[in-house]
C-alpha cells in the first residue's frame, strides 16, 4: 500500500535579507540559522558584527551571495556607548580591563574636542583584536596566542560623529563616562578603534560598551526582522522577506538599462560598448524584463562583467 504523496518542495528564496541581529550572536550563527530557515547553504554576510553588537546584518541568499562583494564597502551608521576612564584589552566590553584610570573631571566640552578631532579623514590603526590577516593568521589569534601585535594605520573616513549624551557613574569605585554617540563610517572603520582613541587622547583610555548598526548603505533598521520575526514568517509557511536583487541593485549602484539585444549578449558573457568610459564604480546593468542582468565595469570603451546574474537566453 502507498504512502500519501511528497509534500512538494518548498522554492528555496532568493535575494537580500536584511536581520536585526541579536546581542550575543556571531555573524555566523545568524548565517546557519538563515541556511536552515531557507534550506540552502548558500548564504554569506556582507560584513560582520562583533557578538556584543546587534543591528542590521545584511544577507545574501542564493545568487544573491554574489552581489554581496560589491555592498561591503558601503559606508555604515551606528549608535554606540563609549566608556571613558577604563581601557580593555579588545577595546571593547568583552576584553579584560588593563587600565582604570577614571574619568572624574573630564568635561563634555573636552569631550566634544575631541570627537571633532576624530572626525572627517583620518588615520586609524585598527583594533589589534580583529580579524586582519598578520603573515597569513588573524590578529585576534595571535593576541591571543599571547602574542605582540603592531598593525599599521590605514586611511577611513568618518564623516559623522555625534555626542548625544553624557553620563557619570561609578563603577568599582572610580568615576567613568558613558558617552552616547552617532557616527557614520566609511567601510573598514572600526568603532572600537574611535573608542579606543577617543580614551587615548583625553588621556584616561576608553572602550567600547555598546554598539547598535542601524544602517548600511541603502539598508536600514525599517527594512530589518529579528531572528524570531523570521523563524514564525517560515512556520507560517510564508517564507523569508527577501529583497529583489533588481530592486536592491537599484537601490545601491548607478544602473544603466539595456535592451534586450545587450541584456543577451551580457548573459552570454560578451561585452557591449560602454556609455561613460573611465567610470569606475560597478554598475548594475538592468534588462528590459526588470530583472539584473550583471555587475558591469564601463572604466573602458567596452564593458567587462564582474558577475551576470541573468541566464543568456537564445
């Protein structure tokens, strides 16, 4: 006697998913349950968060993942608490405290100065504790390991950096501030880092005691679900909210649309004649039909495709 018959398969989604992720939880833990949610591997990040942080994580899902190269390096917004008076040893809330000089007698106005001193371009040496590669191993492994570690300072851009409020409390006997902070980043910027140097220079060392991402690049915090919002979207049977590739493409690259003779040719992986040689941003290449077609560079007289995403029709 036969059994009763498969249920059919449920359609693996496809596209961007924005997750407001919880405090205590890896970038990666975040990926596996998504993987399990969306019953496919095929999930990447485009740039962690520490586990201390929460806040807009943006995820690929399926063809997805290959656009997710070109959406790191988009600039980003936090809400942060810097803790003045104790440095740590990550320069932030999880590291051991090295140093506990206090904070009694610094004023806001001190403050301020030096917020605007860390603001605009400037040279940040990264947390040593990061996952920056030092002769092939991360940094963060040979701190551990108990190892000494000097990375170089590298150029950022910290366009905003904003005092919201400051706090006096005390904490083991010494008199510390907690500043409240909004700053915009370029990629690459670490607000560890600004915590850390934001001690240094007042002379009393600081770290980081809280950090919230609430934007990155054309994704914010309205277009983010939690963990749980997600698990009872696919309990329900109405599958993840993801984010149309064309759609997202819109949202964060120049787009140029092609007719469908170039969206072909894009898919067969030809190149076609540029519109404005010598840009060099990628550009999102649109067909007829709505759909991406390709990440293309226009930098010369014919464009070269970073990754098509359309299959070539005949």
């Amino acid at each position: 006697m036969s059994g009763p018959p498969d249920a059919p398969a449920r359609p693996v989604p496809e596209g961007v998913l924005v997750v407001d992720k919880p405090i205590g939880w890896t970038s990666h833990d975040v990926v596996g349950r998504t993987r399990r949610l969306a019953h496919t591997r095929k999930v990447g990040h485009a740039g962690t968060l520490d586990p201390m942080a929460t806040g807009v994580l943006v995820l690929g899902i399926g063809r997805a993942t290959r656009l997710l190269t070109f959406l790191v390096g988009c600039d980003k917004d936090y809400t942060a608490t810097v803790r003045l008076g104790q440095a740590t040893l990550t320069d932030d809330a999880e590291g051991e405290v090295v140093a506990a000089t206090g904070a009694a007698g610094l004023t806001s106005q001190q403050v301020a100065r030096a917020v605007a001193a860390l603001t605009g371009d400037i040279e940040q040496v990264p947390s040593a504790v990061s996952a920056i590669k030092v002769d092939g191993k991360r940094s963060y492994a040979r701190v551990r390991a108990g190892e000494e570690v000097r990375l170089l300072p590298r150029p950022v851009t910290v366009s905003r950096f904003v005092v919201r409020s400051v706090s006096e409390i005390e904490v083991h006997g010494a008199t510390v501030l907690d500043v409240d902070v909004e700053v915009t980043v370029s990629s690459g910027t670490y607000v560890r880092a600004l915590a850390r140097d934001l001690g240094e220079s007042l002379g009393c060392g600081g770290h980081l005691a809280a950090l919230r991402r609430t934007r990155v690049g054309g994704f914010g915090l309205d277009l983010a679900h939690t963990v749980e919002e997600l698990v009872a979207l696919v309990e329900r049977g109405e599958g993840l909210p993801v984010l149309d590739l064309a759609a997202v493409a819109r949202t964060s690259f120049a787009v140029r649309e092609v007719d469908a003779d170039e969206a072909r040719a894009l898919g067969h992986g030809a190149r076609i004649p540029s519109l404005e040689p010598g840009r060099s941003e990628p550009i999102a290449a649109i067909g007829p039909d709505g759909r991406l077609v390709a990440m293309i560079d226009e930098s010369r007289d014919r464009t070269r495709s970073h990754v098509v995403f359309a299959p070539a029709t005949s």
